[in-house]
C-alpha cells in the first residue's frame, strides 16, 4: 500500500509499508516461530505430515492446547476422583445412576489420568519439544551470527535521536562502539554505522524455562510410575519394619518393584496430642507428634526422633508421616471358668470423627471355653469415646483428648468367620455365624464400660475387663522418586521464566555521516522485541555519554533559535529544542 | 502469678487485641467509604471539562511531519547533563492517542478532590494495615488462617500495591475508584459473612513454607487483581477508540469517563507488565505450595481442588502471556483470556474455599 490511501485508519497503511523497511534489521530479535497461513497443503502424504506436524508446534496450536488443558483439568476439581477419596466416588455412584455410566465411559472419575487428559499434555508436550528443539539450534545461530546493519531510515525505529557534532564520523563511531561494548552490548560497524544488540539472556531464559517444563512433566510422569504409598498404624510401643508384608494397607505405581523400599524399621514410643480447651475451634489439635525411635538398613545404629504433621521422617527416597491417631482400649477377657484368654490387649479402633469417636471390634479367636465347656469365639462390638458427657448424652464423643473415657461393648459368640479364607476387617464383626448375648430384658447385652470395670457376660460366659488405654498413631510412609528433579526443575522454570520476562532484547545503531555542509550528522535508534518505556530509556542513557564525547554543534537553522544562555564551557552554541 | 493466671491474662490480652483490630477494620472501612466519595467528587468535578482529546486525535486529518522532528534538548543550568532528546514513536499498526488527564480531567476543583481522596486512602490503609497488625499480634502468626484474615490481608495489600505505584509517579490515580470500591465489597464480605473470631492454626498450617506461600498468593492476588481492573478499563477505553475511529458517536458518559482515561494502548501495556510481572511470583507460590504439601499431605502434587485451580490459573495466565507473544491474538482477545485467567484466580479463592471441599479446609466458613 501506498501512502496516498486516504481511509479513516491513516495508521494502517503507511505502517504496513514501513515496516518492509525495517526489514533484517527487525528479523531474528526472538525465536519465536513466524505464524503461518492456514493454508492446506496439496502434496502427499509427507505434504500433509509436514503440515501436521507445522501446526502441531505453531504457537497457535500450542495456545489452543494450553486451553484445553485448563478446561479439562476443571471436572477433576468438581467431579470426585478416585485417586483422591474412593468412598466419596461410590456415594456419587450411588446417588446418581444415570450419571455415572456416562461419567465412566469419560474416565471423570479419574480425569488426570484419563485418556483424553493424557491426550492433551502428550500433545502439549509433543508441540513443546517440536519447539523447543529448533528454536534451540536458531538460538545457537544467532549467538554466533552479529547484529544486523542499521536500516535505511532510522527515524523510522521507535526510538531516536539525532545531533549534529564537531566531530569526525570515524570518531564518533568509535566512540559508539566502545561505549555500547562496555554496556555489554555485542555491536560491531558495519559501513557507515554501528550496530549492536542485548539481551541474549531473554531468550536463554525462554528456552531455559520451557525445557525445565519438560523435566518436570518426566520427572512427574516417573514419580507416578514408580512411587509407593503405604500406611501402618502403630501402638504407643510397638514397632514397624518397612516390609510389604508389615503393612496395612499398600498401592503402588505401575513399575514399582519390592526392591524399591527402603530398608529402615522404627518404633512409636510415645505420641502426644493436645487440642484447644475453650472458643470456638475447641478440640482443634495444637501440637499433634510422635516421638520414635528408628534405625536404617539391617542393623544401623538406632536414633531417636519426633515426627509432626508437617515434618515427616526423611529414610533415603522414604518419607515417614504422621497421618492420623486413635485410641486402643486394652482388655481382658475371662472364660467362663475364670480362665484369662486375652490379657491386657490393646484393640485398636477407628476414629469417625474430629473427637475421635472411635468403632472397632475386640475378636476372642481361640483359647475360650463357654459354660458348657464348649470352644467357641466370642466377638464384641466397641464403641469408645475417649470425652463421655455423662448419663443422657449423645454416644458421640464431646473432645479428643481422654477427659471422661468410656467403652461401650455389644457381646457376640460363635463363629467369628476367620477361618472361612475370605479376608475380613479387624474393625468389623462378620455376623453371619454369630449369635447375640442376650441381656435380662431380651435384647442385645450391651454396657458402658469406665476404666478398671469389668462386664459379666450373661449365663456365667465369663467376663471383659477395661484396663485402660493405649494410644495408636497411623503412619504413612511415601516414596516418590525423582521429585528432586522436580524441584530442579521448578527452580529453572521460576529463573527461566523471570529471564525470558524481564528481559528485554533490544538493538541499537549509531550512524554518523558527514551532512551536506561537512558537519558531522549523528543519528542513533532503539529497536525492541515488545515496545517498551526501556528502550528509549536506555537509549537516552547512552546517547548521553556519547553526546559527551561527541558535543554538538550549531544547528544549520539554529540562529533564531539562541535565547537559552550559552554555556561556553560545554558547547560553542545550543542544540535547539523544536518540535 | 500461678501459671493458670498468667495464660488468662495472656488471653485477656489477646482477646483485647483482637477487639483493637476489628475496630481498626471499621474505622477503614469508614475511611475507605469516605475516599470513595472524594474518587466520585473527582469525576463529578472531572466531567466539567470538556476534555475530547481522544476524539481529537482521533478524528482530525493528522498532520505528522515525514520524520520526528530532530530535538537537541540544551539544558538551561550548568549543573545538568546534556543528553539529546529522545523522540518515541509507537509501534505499527497503533492508534496514537494521548492519555487521558486522569479523573479530574484537568478540572482545578476535581484535581483537589482527587488529592484528598488519595490522601484519605493512605490514611485508610494505614488504619487497616493497623487492623491486619493487631490480628496478628492477637493470634500471634501471621494474619492468614481464614478467609476473613485473608480478606483483610488482601485489600490491604491490594491498596498498598496501588499506593506504592502512586509513589512510584505512574499514572495510575484513575485506579483508585474501581479499587477502593471492590476493597469495601471486599471488606463488608469480611466482617459480615466470613468473621472469624481469632484464634490459633491447626497443626497442618504450622510451616514456613506456609507464610511463603501464602503471602505471595495473597500479593499475587492484589497484582492480577489490579491487571485485570486495567484489563476491563482497556477493553471499554478500546472500544470507545475504536468507534471514534470508525467515525461513531460513542454516548455521553462514554465521552465523559472514557475519555478521561489513558490511551487503550497505554492501559493495555500496563495490565501486561503487571500480570508478566507476577507471573513468575505465581509460579513461585505453586511452587511452594507444592513443597509445603510435600511435607503436610506426602504428596508434592495430588490434584486437590485448590491445587488444580491454582494450575488452572497458572495455565490461563500462561495463554495469556503466549497470546500476547502470538500475532492475531492481541489486544482484545487476549484481553479477554487475562480475565479468564482473573476469574480463575476469584474461583479458587471464592468458589474452591466455599462450593468444594479439598484438603484446603480453613476458610473458616
Ligand atoms: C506447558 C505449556 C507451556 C507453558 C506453561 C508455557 C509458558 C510460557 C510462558 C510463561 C512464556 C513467556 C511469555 C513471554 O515471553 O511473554 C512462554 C513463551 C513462549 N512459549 Fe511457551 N509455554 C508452554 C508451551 C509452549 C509450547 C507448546 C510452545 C510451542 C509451540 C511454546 C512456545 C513459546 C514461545 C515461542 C515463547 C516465546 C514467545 C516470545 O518470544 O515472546 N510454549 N511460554
């Protein structure tokens, strides 16, 4: 276009001309890639993967997936996930029938690692590298390459200014040079003016950043692939050695092998909770620990330490946490002659609630003979609230800690089930072969049990003692491998990403040339990668110092222009200041 | 003393303090009210004169000289250096457009109200910076164990983000109605819906990493939020150039504020620098989130709903960068993804804390 056109958008035109100008010397200020036109390919098969894979690493592409990953990490935030909380999937499931199914076929339940999730970070990352890889080698390039020679028309930059000086053009480019050179500016001259350029940095910083994306993403990806997760709950005493077999519960990622687990072993000697008395936040946990003892390998020497809710014991790849706490009332139970078949155990059972309103199941598995001087199994229903508020309050406990303990104990006997091969919880009575105690009313025997009283089962059964309590604490012990490389990772993003932001790659040329009356012309612009305040900032700075070594000399037109007060020390006559 | 006394009194004192502070909020939101109606006082007055610049510059044939006019800028005294001047001429494709005089619109009266209503805000802040003080000192950590501290936290780091670029000599007092208006809404959310009487942090918010997280979400807030009011600025100022520039005759409130403004370029650079700015601070503050789940929870990333909303956030604002860098996806387009990317942010401090339970669980509502 042409700048005769005469439209209502006078900026447009001429700009789009102008900027031909610039031409090499605007080229190469970044790597990014230049967008494409969406035009099809019309070759073959390779025309078309070549276009594929064009628009899979154009920035476009690579928004519109950035997009997309956002969108799509939305349901897993809304929807419950089952690597999150199991029990909260299957309630969902239960209340919404015809939900489900379908939430099912979309992998909802477990967005992050469904298909569709993959699908789009793999692609994201696929474009990433498609990238990162060329722009690399571009970066390479242009590090060895030299700036560009000053453009034709200076006045055309965002930034420029000009003085007429005494001195020679030779001169006064050698002054440039040195002075952008002790800036850190690469220049070097070419004809008639210098050139030179900054912040390199930018896009080191850039690339730095996007390929410590990609660390991250693998070294995530690994961390899943073959990290452990198991949990133990422990009694004040009891002690813990990192097996498979020792624990509770165990998952692991899809590559994990047995031979991962770091060999330690520890034991819990004492945990301490205490929670607010009084306001509103009452039984909230203020200091919530466990102190224990634990050694590393077969036989290392064994340390003492103190594990809290924010400072897990660190073994190798191991990190030990404290995940929860309970109560484990201790009991004795007597046979119907007297004899002891369970002493002083302590059965632990499961917290429902912040109070530590706990449930389980006491199991009398053999060694018990009933009246008749049958064997049999008895099994008890427990009920524990380590703050009963009295007669006529709720079954719930009223605080965590053991203010007012109770145990209330439901009697069964018979079968336990134990033996059938079917795996069965600790904290559960399966009832199926089991008959009730009845008490005198003819109901369930039931009662609520202080600490030191004992419950006579009905017929002469024999009888439980409440002995007192011990205190459990669960722990979880994790492994996620490569998370160092993680946090590596995140570290060079977070300096990348400031470099590539902060940072700005500018160039700036000197041109110095004799004008028409044998006065040396100097003229000096600034290009930017984005428009900024900076450049004509920095600009100003040097064409400062330059002016310096450079003073100016009367303007051509300048004589009517004299009214400021010479200054004779500094320059023979003003610079004038016109619009 | 016995020891029962001494917590008592410990306690008495804390509760006293607690009490100074809820006070301090009050009187800042009284301030606050009154440097509201000073901002208003300043457009008022502001809307006296008929400025029309945009309009003019706009409108009129233009006539540029060929080449900026060469300018060799002689300093009167001896003691100043003498550099050239240094003659900046916007990029291609941009409309040149001067920036609006700010709210008084170079109206005497409206110029004088402004003053007050910034002086009233630096007053203000430095009562609710008190507020924030004395919750701290009454619970003895840091302000920031539910939302209601949060809150408080938030408008008072948002205003002193906006004072401190008030001192910094930007052009930026156009800010201070949109701001002190969402700081009252913000503080009248506080001390009604989400109160919390003071009190300790339960053990999983016991952590250094903790104050290092969560101050830097908290003043990363206040930044995206200022980016983002200058985003919605934009986008009206924009659309207001944009049909003075097609030759429309945009309404006369339009004519009035907007004009009033800086330039749609101006203010879209500036919501730029400052949501690039903090960008990194925000991944930063992921970052740390993540070390302090590490610690807390045995997993570094988990994708709880908080955690997935801040990676959400994360990547809206990461498109926005990358549109910026794109061509075809400047200025309005990705104007609108900034406020996505803003409105992801709101979601998961609002919507997260208070429609979806996660391991997150202290807002305290
Ligand atoms: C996980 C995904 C990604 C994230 C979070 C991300 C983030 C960022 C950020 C924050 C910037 C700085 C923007 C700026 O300089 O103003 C940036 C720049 C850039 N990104 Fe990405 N990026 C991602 C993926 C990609 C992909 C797939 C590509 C390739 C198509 C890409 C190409 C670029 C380029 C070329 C720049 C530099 C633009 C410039 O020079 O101004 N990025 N990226």
């Amino acid at each position: 276009m042409s700048t005769t056109s005469k439209t209502t958008e006078p900026d447009k035109a001429p700009n789009a001309g102008e900027d031909q100008d610039l031409g090499a010397a605007g080229s190469q200020l970044s790597t990014a890639p230049a967008e494409e036109a969406t035009g099809l390919p019309s070759l073959g098969v390779i025309g078309w993967a070549r276009w594929f894979w064009r628009q899979l690493t154009s920035m476009r592409v690579a928004l519109l997936l950035l997009l997309l990953l956002s969108l799509g990490a939305i349901p897993g935030s809304l929807i419950p996930q089952t690597g999150i909380d199991e029990t909260k999937v299957a309630d969902f499931r239960d209340r919404h029938g015809t939900l489900a199914p379908i939430y099912d076929k979309l992998g909802l339940f477990h967005v992050y690692s469904s298909v569709w999730f993959s699908a789009i970070y793999i692609l994201l990352f696929v474009s990433l590298i498609g990238c990162i890889v060329p722009r690399t080698w571009q970066f390479v390039g242009q590090l060895r390459g030299r700036p560009p020679g000053a453009p034709r028309r200076l006045t055309r930059l965002p930034a420029y200014t000009t003085w007429r000086t005494g001195a020679e053009p030779e001169q006064v480019r050698e002054a440039a040079l040195a002075v952008l050179k002790k800036r850190r500016f690469r220049a070097r001259t070419v004809g008639d003016a210098v050139a030179a350029e900054k912040g390199y940095l930018r896009e080191a910083g850039n690339l730095a950043f996007h390929i410590a994306l990609i660390v991250m993403l693998i070294a995530f990806a690994w961390g899943q692939l073959f990290k452990s997760e198991g949990n133990k709950l422990i009694l004040e005493g009891d002690g813990f050695a990192n097996t498979l077999t020792q624990y509770d519960d165990f998952k692991s990622g899809n590559l994990f092998s047995q031979d991962d687990l770091d060999a330690f072993s520890f034991n819990l000697k004492d945990f301490t909770g205490t929670y607010e008395l009084t306001g509103p936040n009452r039984g909230t946990p203020r200091t919530y620990q466990a102190k224990v003892t634990y050694s590393v390998g077969a036989y290392g020497k064994e340390k003492t330490t103190t594990i809290k809710v924010n400072e897990p014991l660190k073994i190798g790849d191991s990190k030990v946490y404290l995940v929860s706490h309970g109560y484990a009332p201790v009991v004795t139970v007597r046979d119907a002659k007297g004899d002891v078949v369970m002493d002083h155990e302590a059965v632990s059972l499961l917290p429902l609630d912040s109070n530590v309103t706990s449930s389980g199941a006491i199991k009398v598995m053999d060694g018990y003979r009933n009246a008749k001087g049958e064997k049999e199994q008895l099994g008890f229903n427990a009920f524990f609230l380590p703050t009963y508020g009295g007669k006529g309050s709720t079954m719930l406990s009223q605080f965590p800690a053991l203010l007012n303990p109770m145990l209330a104990l439901s009697a069964y006997h018979g079968d336990l089930g134990v033996d059938s091969g079917i795996p069965q919880s600790v904290y559960q009575l399966d009832k199926a072969n089991l008959k009730e105690f009845k008490g005198s009313d003819g109901k369930l025997f039931k009662k609520q049990l202080t600490v030191g009283q004992t419950m006579t089962l009905p017929d002469g059964a024999g009888s439980v003692t409440f002995n007192g309590i011990k205190e459990w604490a669960g722990f979880q012990v994790t492994r996620q491998p490569a998370s160092g490389w993680a946090l590596a990772g995140a570290v060079v993003a977070i300096f990348g990403l400031a470099g590539s932001l902060f940072i700005q790659r500018r160039r700036v040329w000197v041109r110095a040339v004799k004008g028409a009356d044998g006065i040396t012309v100097v003229e000096m612009a600034g290009l930017g990668r984005s428009e900024s305040a900076k450049v004509p900032e920095e600009l100003g700075d040097l064409a400062a110092i330059l002016y310096d070594r450079a003073p100016g000399a009367p303007d051509a037109d300048d004589s009517a222009d004299s009214s400021d007060t010479p200054d004779p020390q500094v320059v023979p006559a003003e610079g004038a200041e016109k619009q | 003393m016995t020891s029962a006394a001494v917590t008592e009194l410990a306690a008495a004192t804390n509760e006293h303090l607690a009490h100074i502070s809820n006070t301090l909020i009050y009187s800042a939101m009284a301030v606050y009210t009154l440097a509201f109606f000073a901002y208003i006082a300043e457009w008022l007055f502001g809307s006296r004169s008929k400025v029309g610049r945009t309009a003019a510059a706009l409108t009129e044939t233009k006539k540029k000289a060929e080449a900026p006019a060469v300018t060799v800028k002689k300093a009167g005294g001896t003691a100043v250096l003498e550099r050239p001047k240094v003659v900046v001429r916007s990029a291609a494709g941009a409309r040149d457009v001067p920036d609006g005089p700010g709210a008084h619109g170079g109206d005497v009266q409206g110029d004088m109200y402004g003053r007050i209503a910034v002086s009233l805000t630096v007053l203000a802040f430095l009562v609710e910076f008190g507020g924030v003080l004395a919750r701290a000192l009454s619970v003895k950590r840091a302000p920031w164990g539910n939302m209601y501290e949060f809150n408080i936290t938030f408008s008072t780091v948002a205003v002193g983000v906006y004072l401190v670029l008030l001192l910094l000599k930007k052009n930026i007092r156009w800010l201070g109605l949109p701001l002190i208006t969402t700081v009252l809404l913000d503080l009248g959310l506080a001390v009604t819906v989400l109160y919390t009487a003071s009190d300790q942090l339960v053990p999983a918010l016991h952590s250094y990493w903790l104050y290092i997280h969560v101050s830097t979400a908290i003043f990363c807030g206040a930044v995206f939020y200022v980016g983002a009011v200058a985003t919605i600025l934009y986008l009206f100022k924009d659309a207001y150039e944009n049909k003075l520039a097609s030759g429309g005759t945009p309404g006369r409130f339009a004519n009035s504020v907007l004009d009033r403004l800086p330039a749609a370029a101006s203010l879209d650079k500036f919501a730029y620098r400052v949501n690039a700015a903090v960008f990194p601070l925000w991944t930063f503050t992921i970052i740390a989130g993540a070390i302090w789940a590490g610690d807390a929870w045995g997993r570094y990333w988990g994708w709880d709903p908080k955690e997935t909303w801040s990676f959400i956030t994360w990547v809206a604002y990461a498109c926005y960068l990358h549109a910026r860098a794109t061509a075809g996806w400047k200025g309005r387009k990705a104007a609108y993804l900034a406020l996505i990317a803003f409105g992801c942010w709101l979601f998961n401090y609002y919507g997260v804390n208070i429609f979806v339970s996660g391991k997150h669980s202290y807002s305290g509502v």
